[in-house]
C-alpha cells in the first residue's frame, strides 16, 4: 500500500485542516490500475498517515498529488491522467525500499564480518 500526503507548513495552528492524504493499492496480477484505498483531508488525513506510519508503510510526500488524488472516490481505479504521476511516485517509493534493505544488508554483513551478534 503506498500512502501520499500533503502538509501546507504556513500556519501549522491549522496543519490538521490543510493536512491531505490519499493510500494506493495495486496488485498487478489483480489490478488494471492502482486502486484508492482510503483518502481525506483534516482529521481523517492524519488518520491516514498516522496508520501507514505506525504499520511501517512508507509515507510519500507531493503536495500536489496529495492534492489531486485526495478528491478521488475511495475503490477506485486512478484514472489514466494520473498514470504518469503514479508510477514516478512508485519507482520513487521502490527506489527508497531497496536503499533502506541494501543499508540494512551492509549493516547486518558488517556486523557479521567482526563476529558481533546484529
């Protein structure tokens, strides 16, 4: 599940009104497109983000595709003005999944090589 968000950091008094998030599912054997899962804005959009976060699911920040795909109906497909959007915003969330597995690998072969329990 990918999770967006956008926070409007002018008037953080506000932040909960201006906070927007939108979560992404694709399952490519079952999915023609990336399914909206859940989007809000305020308080529900905290809820968002605070869930993702608290599962471990990394939280992607563009202002501007919070924006959009906030507005969209929860189940369903993404529509195909946003195919472009989404799949940088994939290949960016899938970039930083394999820096943080390749750190964790080089840590845990480090802490091997000098005989230290990881």
């Amino acid at each position: 599940m990918t999770y967006l968000s956008e926070k409007n950091k002018i008037d953080n008094s506000n932040k909960s009104e201006r906070t927007k998030a939108a979560a992404l599912q694709y399952n490519p054997e079952k999915d023609s497109a990336p399914i909206i899962v859940a989007s809000g804005h305020g308080a529900t959009a905290e809820k968002i983000i605070e869930i993702a976060e608290q599962n471990g699911i990394l939280v992607y920040r563009d202002d501007s595709a919070a924006s959009i795909l906030s507005m969209l109906d929860v189940g369903r497909d993404i529509p195909v003005e946003l195919y472009e959007v989404v799949a940088a915003i994939y290949t960016q969330i899938l970039k930083t999944t394999k820096d943080i597995l390749d750190k964790n690998n080089s840590h845990t072969d480090n802490t091997h090589q000098r005989g230290q329990e990881p």
